[in-house]
C-alpha cells in the first residue's frame, strides 16, 4: 500500500540517525502490506532505507555462519550449494530449505523479504527465528555512537509481535555457530491449511550424539527452547514440556487454536525424540507435509530421503 505520510526514505545504517517517527526498511514487505498507522500510536514518517547497507549476506567460517540481516529468503534458501561448504559436516543445514519452504510466501516476498525483517516482525510463525533459534543464533544489535550486544535468538524475540529491540537498535546480524550446525537434526512442521502459515514448528538437535536440544516454535508466542543431557524417554520429554510450556504461552490466532497447538506439539516432539533416537540414517529429515486435518488414516510425516 502507498505510505502517504513518509516525508524522506534515507539511506543508512546508522542507528545515531533514529528519530522517533522512524523505521528501518528492509525487503518492506511487512511496512508496505501494513502501512504507516501500524506501528505506533503515531504514523511513520521516515524510512531508514537499508537497501545501500552492502553487508555480505553469508559468511561462512570455521566458527559457523553469519546471516546479515539484510539476507533476502531466496539468498538463504541458496545457502547449502554454497562451494564454501564443500567439506563441511553440517548436519544443520538441512533446516536451511526446510525453514524457507515454511515460509508460504509468493515470488515477492521470497525474492524481498530478509532475514532481519522475519526476525524483527517477530511473528509466531516466522520460519527464519525456528530457524536462527533451533540451531542457537545469537542476534548482533546495533545502538547510536557505536554501541553493539549480543542476543541469543530465543530470547530476542519476547512474544506475538515483540522483540527485545529498543526504539531505533538495529539487528546487524545472526551468528549459527558451528556446534550446533554439526549436530544431527530433525524437523516438523504442521499448517491447518495446505498453503498456510505454520501452526507448530519444531526442530530436534543431537548435539555429540548424545544431548537433545528442542527448539519448539509457532505453537507458542516466542520460542521455547528445551536442553536435555541425554535423549530423555517419552514421558520425561512430555514432563519437559508440561513444566516449559504454560497453556497461556500457546500460540491463539486463525492459523490453529491453542489446544490444537498444544497436542501437536506434544505429538511431533515425540516424533523427533523417536527419530533421533534411532540410528543416524535410519531416516531422512521428516517433514510433516500432509497437513490437512482428516478423518482417515493418521496424517503423518513425509520422510524425505536425504539429498531429495
Ligand atoms: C504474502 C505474505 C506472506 C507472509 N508469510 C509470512 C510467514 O509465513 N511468516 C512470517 O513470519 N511472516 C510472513 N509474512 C510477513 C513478512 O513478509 C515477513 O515477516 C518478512 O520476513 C519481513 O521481512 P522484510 O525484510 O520484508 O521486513 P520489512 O517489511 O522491511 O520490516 C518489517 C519490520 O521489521 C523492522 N526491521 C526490518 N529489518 C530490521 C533490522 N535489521 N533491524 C531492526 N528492525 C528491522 C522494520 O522496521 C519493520 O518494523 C508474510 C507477508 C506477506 C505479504
């Protein structure tokens, strides 16, 4: 939509320049579906155009990988043909597609929308924070006169909506960190419709093969990430849940009902304990691709061979 009360779009990254009235422009495919009176008692009046910032969009090192926040979706999507990753065990890449094909976006938004704005959205189904959060992120975060810190991205985003960022903090980056990339993972991810928005999406780490990292997404407001020693047993990975996840933290909006979100949690944690409890290779990355609800045969996981 025309934002007919911006007065200037100004090319920079500082956030010195920040005044109130301001936002930061990134692929602008939230600020222009939702227009100026969106975003504050008042309506916005200037755009702080990061479209000139020229930060490299991946870089990879022996530490991990570095997303800048003005990566676009189609850019991460091309992450794992990366020739810099040849000869990288990085089991973790496989959630790389998986997260950007959660994220039912047309060719737009695919091709506009960034890393940076997914995060600072900070929707329940943003599939780029299941992502940053499941494999341990930590968020870089700009403030005036060269001020920077870092948070982890499971606690950068604080609700439906919100995010830890004060007026005018820029969100540079997200740093993977190469642990996490090298454990095995396992994903799930369930819509009420064919082609809509994530109702539950959770992601399994196997860190050394022995410790379970669940990182459980859209089902709740912000993510909720559970660490575990060992690979717990059933019932205690259902104990786990009860005690980190409050029924009022579950996620109530058109794309699935809190109960609903709630069992399915349960259920595709269960999943996941099961899949990585199993020997590596016994399955591919499940992805819950049947999500339409049915009255048949159970809907269950599509496993995909690896590589498919
Ligand atoms: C058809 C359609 C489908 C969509 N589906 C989904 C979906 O499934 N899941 C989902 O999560 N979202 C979805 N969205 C919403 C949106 O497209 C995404 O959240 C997208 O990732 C936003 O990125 P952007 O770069 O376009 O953000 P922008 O529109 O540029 O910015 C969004 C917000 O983030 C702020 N911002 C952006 N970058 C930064 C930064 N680096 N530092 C600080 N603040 C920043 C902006 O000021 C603004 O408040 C959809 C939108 C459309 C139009």
């Amino acid at each position: 939509m025309d934002m007919n009360t911006i007065e200037a779009v100004v090319r920079t990254t500082d956030p010195a320049q920040w005044r109130d009235g301001d936002a930061w422009l990134a692929g602008g495919t939230v600020l222009f579906s939702y227009g100026s009176y969106a975003f504050g008692p008042k309506p916005l009046t200037r755009l702080l155009d990061l479209g000139a910032a020229g930060w490299t969009p991946m870089t990879i090192s022996d530490d991990g990988i570095e997303l800048a926040a003005t990566c676009t979706i189609a850019q991460l999507y091309s992450l794992p043909d990366s020739p810099e990753l040849s000869g990288r065990t990085w089991s973790g890449l496989d959630l790389v597609r998986a997260c950007c094909d959660s994220f039912v976006a047309s060719f737009k938004v695919w091709n506009m929308s960034t890393v940076g704005g997914n995060l600072c959205t900070s929707l329940p189904a943003g599939p780029i924070i299941s992502l940053c959060a499941g494999l341990d992120g930590t968020a870089t975060i700009l403030g005036p006169g060269g001020a920077s810190r870092h948070v982890p991205v499971t606690e950068f985003i604080t609700g439906d909506a919100t995010n830890c960022l004060a007026p005018g903090e820029l969100l540079r980056s997200v740093h993977v960190p190469a642990s996490a990339l090298s454990g095995r993972v396992a994903f799930r991810r369930l819509s009420l419709s064919n082609l809509g928005r994530s109702g539950v999406l959770l992601i399994g780490r196997l860190d050394g093969g022995t410790s379970l990292v669940l990182t459980v997404t859209a089902a709740t407001k912000r993510p909720v990430q559970l660490r575990f020693d060992g690979l717990p047993e059933a019932d205690g990975l259902a104990a786990a849940l009860d005690e980190a996840i409050p029924g009022e933290l579950y996620h109530d909006d058109i794309h699935g009902l809190p109960a609903w979100r709630r069992d399915m949690t349960y259920r595709l944690a269960e999943e996941i304990r099961a899949e990585l409890a199993a020997p590596e290779g016994a399955a591919g990355l499940a992805v819950s691709g049947d999500f339409w609800p049915r009255t048949g045969p159970a809907a269950g996981p599509t496993t995909l061979p690896k590589g498919a």
